[in-house]
C-alpha cells in the first residue's frame, strides 16, 4: 500500500515533465548548431554527442549503485532469515 503513494506521485511528476512544451526548445537550438557546424567542418558536435552521453549516464549510474545496495541489503536479510529458520543448529549463539 505504501508504494502505490510513490507510484502516484511518480505519474504525477511524469505527467508535469511530459507537459512542459518548453523543455523542448533547447534541443532545436543545440541541433542547428551542431549541424551548422558539421557542415563548416568543426568538431563542437562530436564533444556535443560526447557531453550528452556522459550527462544522460550519471544518474543511471548513481540509481543502480543505490538500487544494488538497497537489494542487497534486503537479499541478505531474507538469506540470514531463510539460514535461521532451516538451519537453527549452524546459526551462532552467543552467551
């Protein structure tokens, strides 16, 4: 029940970013500059397709490493659970 609150702010802020006609405008003027440039014979556009991957492959990066530690952390919790459960005699006690 707790994740359907976070799943409905999340198509909430999907719908404000897909709304927003102007967050478009930029990638026009980027566009004709790159290509402008191409056609000059310069290099701006390749450090351009360079500098967008990079930007796009940050937050990727950051959410899998937080994502990894998360469900590692609840895959070990399940496993010490599981271990207990089955295993009582190999887990140890202390006195």
């Amino acid at each position: 029940m707790k994740f359907k609150k976070y799943i409905t702010a999340l198509l909430l802020l999907l719908f404000v970013v897909a709304g927003n006609t102007q967050s478009f405008a930029q990638c026009a003027m980027c566009r004709t500059t790159a290509e402008s440039d191409l056609n000059n014979g310069g290099s701006i556009a390749n450090g351009l397709n360079t500098g967008i991957l990079y930007l796009m492959a940050i937050p990727y990066v950051i959410l899998m490493t937080g994502g990894y530690f998360f469900f590692k952390k609840q895959v070990d919790a399940k496993l010490k659970e599981w271990r207990n459960k089955f295993f009582p005699s190999k887990t140890k006690t202390v006195n």
